[in-house]
C-alpha cells in the first residue's frame, strides 16, 4: 500500500484536515491537522484516525501506524 492510498482513505474519513503520509515497507506516519482535534485527548484523535484505516491494519496492509495529530495552532507552534 502506498502513502498516497493511505492520506486518501484518512483524507475521506476526515475531509477537513489536513493529512500528510510518509512510509517505510508498511510502516505509516500519518499527520493531520485539523480544528476538530481542539480539546480532543490524544487517544480521541488516534481513534479518528484508525477508525479510517480500520481495515488496512486488520488485513495486514498496514503493519505499523504513527499518528501525530494537531490543532493548526498546535501545528503552527511546533513549526517554531
């Protein structure tokens, strides 16, 4: 599975973020950034994301998922 496939299917899960995928073999680092992660916990903002990529984890496509997931300002400060 490539990188692309995999910011498509949490692009359609969550349509108002943005999503960035880097892979290695099938090991994913998904990073999104969206407001509806304000005043999540970051076990809320995990389960977003797995929940788009339910399926992939389950038949093996995806072996290991890194998920960062911000709030723009978040985002913006850790840009510095």
């Amino acid at each position: 599975m490539e990188a692309r496939e995999v910011a498509e299917l949490v692009k359609n899960a969550l349509p108002d973020c943005e999503i960035e995928v880097q892979s290695e073999g099938n090991h994913y680092l998904v990073v999104a950034v969206g407001e509806r992660f304000e005043g999540m916990s970051p076990v809320k903002k995990q389960q977003l994301i797995y929940g788009a990529l339910n399926q992939q984890l389950s038949d093996g496509s995806i072996h290991a998922l890194t998920i960062k997931a911000f709030t723009p300002a978040q985002w913006a400060a850790r840009q510095g």
